[in-house]
C-alpha cells in the first residue's frame, strides 16, 4: 500500500496531453529519436548509393540525365585497356599496402604492449600519422619523392648507395611502391591501436599456463596470442581494405594516377572521368566495381559478429 | 645477464626505436623544410637534413600571399557545423536505439552499422548531383551535411556502446521518481555517458578537419575551399612548386587535430578501439 502512495504522486506529474504521452511512448519516442539521424543518411547516402547505381546504367553526362543503356557502360570498361589496368592496379595496391600494415602493425602492438619506461607517450605519438589530414601528409610524401631535391635519394648519395638522381614517381613500378609505402606509413597505427586493444584483453594468467608447459615467446604468440587475436584482427583488416580499396587522396595528390595510369584506382579514374570528364554514368560504373569489395568484407563481418 | 641485455636490445628498443623513426621522420622534414629558405632548401651540396638559417619567409607568405587564412576559417566552420549536426543526431538515435528498443530498433542499428562500411568514393558522382540540384554547391552547407553520413554511423556505435555500459537501474530509479524519458535522458544519462560523448566529438572533428574527397568535388571557388584541398591545388601551379609554403601549411593545418589529440588522447584512443571491439 504504501509504495502505491508514494509512486501516485510523482506519476501525476508527467504531462498527460498528447504531446507528453507521446514523448513517454517507447516506441513513438523512439522512432522521434531517430529520425534526424535516418532522415541524414537517407538523403545523403542510402538514396546516392541507389542513384548511382542507377547511374551506372546510364549514360548520364554533366548536364543531361541520359537515358538507360543496359550494361553499355560495363561492357565498354570491360574492353577499356586503362580500366583493365586500374583493375590490376588495385588489386595490387590494396594488397601489397594491407598486409604490410597487418604484419608491421602487429609487430609494433606486440613492441608496445610490454612494459617499458615512455610507454604512454610512445602509444601517443604512434597515432600521429593516422591522426594527421592524409592530404597534407602527401605533400609531405610528394616533397619526400622529388626527382632532384629528394631527401632520399640526398641520403643514398652520401652514404654511397647511389650516384644518379631517382625518379621515384616517374617510373611506373617505383611510382606503384612509392605510393604503397606512403598507404602504409598512414596505416601502421590503425592496425598497431586495434590490435593492442586486443593484445590488452588477453588474460596474463593464459601466459603464465603456457610457461609452465614449457611454451617459448614463438609458441606463446602462435598458441595463445593469435587465436584470441583473430576476431579483431579480421575486422581491423577488413575496414582497411574498404579503406584501401577506396583511396583517393593520396594517389591524387601525389600522381594523379600517372605515370602511363600506372597509379590510378577505381576513385581516381571516377573522378578524372565523372568529374573532369563529364561522363557521369561511365564515372559511376567506375565506383560501382568497388561494391563486390564491400558486399564481400559486409558478409566477413557478419560472419564473425555473429560468432562473437 | 650480458646476453638477455643485447637480446631485449635486438628484439624490443631497436625496432620500437625504428619504428618511432619511419612514423615521425615526415613530420620531422614538414619542419625542417618549412623553416628552410630558398637557398638552402635548393641547394644540394648542403647538408640536407638541418636547417642553418631557420626563416619564417614561408610561414609569412603563406599567411599574407595565399588564400591560407580563408581556408583555415572555412575548414573550422565546417568542422564544428558537421560535428554539431552528426553529433546531435547520434546521441538521440544511439539513446534510443539501445534504451528505448522501440520496434525495428534491431534492423536499424544493424543498417546503421552497416552504412558506416560504404565508402565514399561510391558515393561522391551521385551525391555531386544532388548537391547541385539542392542548390549547394560551393557552400559550407554541402560539406555539413555530407560529412554527418561517414560521422553518424561511427558515432551512434560509439555512443551505443557507451549508453550500455551505464546501469539501467539509475534510469528506472529516476522513472520511478517520476522524471519523463527526456528528463532521465538530459539528467542521467548524458552527464554519465559525457567521456564517450567526448570521444565521438573529438573523432568527429578530426575526421571533418581532414576530409579531402567531399571538399574536392563540391567546393570550386578558391576562396571556399578547405585546407586539405586548398594548398596542393593552389601552391602546386604547373611544374613549379612552393615546397616551403607547402610545408608550412601541412604544419599548420595538421596543428589543430595534432594538439586536440594530444590533449584528448584517452579518449581519443578508446573512441577508436571502442569502436573496433563493439
């Protein structure tokens, strides 16, 4: 009786017009709630992601909306000899830079995941690459690998390594390492942070059994760390072959997809033939080769969400 | 003993030191180049990793002889606005996603999550010609509203996770007492979900501060670029290049996040790996 008398009371002060019992229903409250934040990502991505689809389909220039042309584009960059090598080309940017940032990563999470003296500010300063424009960083990079002024190439020549000047961005393979060594440089703290989140959670106790079994460091690392390692390890390296896969700036800024579109990637073709050239649905069709990547890495997560 | 010294110097202090080097050696040349003058900076017989005659020449020309001033204004404006709407949009959408677990609350969080996975190369050609059609073009108002689609997923899986973490016995307490859905929200829950707050907040900024693609496509007058966009088409002019003024201006476009990180790094930290492991 008396938890009745106390609960009445305050009850009555919730507003009773109809504004107030909509704002205590649960489910009118809720979808209130999200409205802005639905509403946001469906006019600026859910209903683009669909347009340029469509897009693709068309042959849409800046100007004219373009009428449907079935596969037209697709089978047109199928037979085009600079798609086929941006094909090729990202292939093997995002695979030479994602699993040099995997094993770096994973080398420089195991190096700071000990207990040493700087510590905290070592894991501080670690971050700053990928915390930094990566625009400006590649103008960094750009100044890094120029033909004359090169403060590599000044080093190679001191140290007696090298006697000419190295056209780091004007041949094509150097120009493709070049810009792979820039993607990874932005990308070791990505992978380093993750996976020393998870390194973190790995119970000491596990570390201490496996010794008294008489494991060493490579046993420890293979038997203990990895298994309990993979689930983020997957998830880390499947973000970062979205991000990979999809880069734009670095390449851009640096080689604008030269030397011979040696360099060019899905976004950058995209642009220099949506934007610059005007030829909207071809642009499109471009960007809509980076989709089997994402539906793929989508099916991934899932996967591993719903073992978690 | 002798032995296990060099082992941990061959197997720890050694790599951690040459990583340390590789990840700050280009931000160490951004320095040393953009106080470099011209006849050092060109000149190869000189040493070229120290600066003899540091010079602020760079610094003063990029400040007073581009459009370095006007970018810096529009990339904090768009910064903040961004961060403003994604951020107000995330916390009602992650509260009521992990609170209230309305109807169809389930399938949303898992499209929320979902849209934060489309890059935005998929996305710029289409969203170039919506931009156009709203009559946006060129405007701070573009970037504003499109940066808040890569920041609301990112942030609402943040906040969710958060939201979790804080004992749903304090809001039914507070219910109890007779304090509307709102009240417990502004009361309870945001004042205890603050540092997570934080975190979106800070990733937030950082992630508009540094946007490249977005303000590429939809910005075109020079005066309204962002900084990211705004020094390599500008300061790069043909074959002749700024390097000092470049250099000046990735150093003092990369200050503002260098030193907000650097002051939020707990949280900054735990956004990103709260994020990964949720």
């Amino acid at each position: 009786m008396a938890g009745i008398e106390v609960t009445a009371p305050a009850r009555a002060t919730r507003p009773a017009d109809l504004i107030g019992r909509i704002l205590e229903n649960r489910h009118a409250l809720g979808v209130l709630m999200v409205t802005p934040a639905l509403l946001i990502l469906a006019i600026f991505l859910a209903y683009p992601f669909g347009l340029g689809v469509w897009l693709g389909f068309t042959n849409a220039t800046i100007g004219q909306a373009g009428h449907f042309v079935g596969l037209g584009n697709f089978r047109y960059l199928l037979g085009d000899s600079v798609f086929r090598l941006v094909v090729l080309n990202t292939t093997l940017y995002a695979a030479a830079a994602v699993v040099c940032k995997l094993l770096l990563g994973l080398l420089l999470a195991l190096l700071v995941n000990r207990e040493f003296r700087g510590k905290r500010i070592v894991r501080a300063i670690m971050l700053l690459p990928w915390i930094v424009p990566t625009s400006l960083s590649a103008l960094v990079f750009y100044w890094i690998y120029d033909p004359t002024f090169s403060v590599i190439t000044w080093t190679l020549r001191r140290i007696g390594l090298a006697h000419g000047f190295i056209n780091y961005l004007g041949d094509p393979n150097l120009a493709r390492a070049s810009l792979i060594a820039a993607n990874i440089w932005r990308g070791i703290p990505f992978f380093a942070i993750g996976l020393l989140a998870g390194l973190q959670t790995v119970s000491t106790t596990l570390y201490e059994a496996a010794e008294i079994d008489g494991a060493g460091p490579w046993q420890k690392f293979w038997f203990v760390t990895w298994p309990l390692l993979l689930p983020l390890t997957v998830v880390v390296t499947v973000f970062s072959t979205i991000m990979t896969v999809g880069d734009f700036q670095l390449i851009w800024i640096i080689t604008r997809g030269g030397p011979a579109n040696a360099t060019h990637l899905f976004g950058t073709l995209a642009y220099q033939r949506a934007i610059q050239g005007g030829f909207i649905g071809e642009g499109a069709a471009i960007s809509a080769f980076v989709l089997p990547v994402l539906v793929a890495a989508v099916l991934v997560s899932f996967h591993y969400l719903r073992r978690e | 003993m002798r032995r296990s010294a060099l082992t941990t110097a061959l197997t720890f202090t050694l790599p951690l030191w040459a990583f340390l080097a590789l990840l700050l050696f280009p931000f160490y040349w951004m320095l040393v180049t953009a106080v470099r003058p011209n006849k050092e900076l060109y000149n190869l017989s000189l040493n070229q990793l120290w600066t003899m005659h540091p010079t602020w020449q760079h610094f003063q020309k990029l400040l007073f002889a581009t459009h370095f001033r006007p970018w810096l204004g529009n990339t904090m404006v768009i910064a903040v606005g961004a961060t403003t709407v994604a951020l107000s949009c995330s916390v009602l959408a992650a509260y009521a996603l992990q609170r209230l677990r309305f109807r169809g609350s389930g399938v949303l969080g898992v499209a929320i999550f979902l849209s934060y996975l489309v890059p935005p190369v998929i996305l710029f050609i289409p969203l170039a010609r919506i931009i156009n059609e709203l009559g946006l073009w060129d405007r701070p108002a573009a970037l504003i509203l499109t940066y808040p689609t890569f920041l609301i997923p990112f942030a609402t899986w943040l906040l969710m996770g958060y939201f979790r973490s804080i004992p749903a016995e304090l809001e039914d307490c507070a219910r109890i007492d007779g304090a509307t859905r709102l009240q417990v929200l502004r009361h309870i829950t945001l004042p205890l979900a603050l540092p997570g707050i934080l975190s979106a907040l800070i990733f937030s900024f950082t992630l508009s501060w540094n946007e490249y693609l977005y303000a590429l496509v939809f910005l075109s007058s020079t005066e309204s670029k962002t900084i990211p966009v705004g020094l390599a088409t500008e300061l790069i002019t043909g074959d002749v290049f700024q390097w000092g003024p470049l250099m000046a201006g990735a150093l003092l476009g990369s200050v503002p996040v260098a030193l907000i990180y650097s002051f939020f790094v707990e949280h900054y930290v735990a956004g990103l790996t709260g994020a990964l492991k949720e």
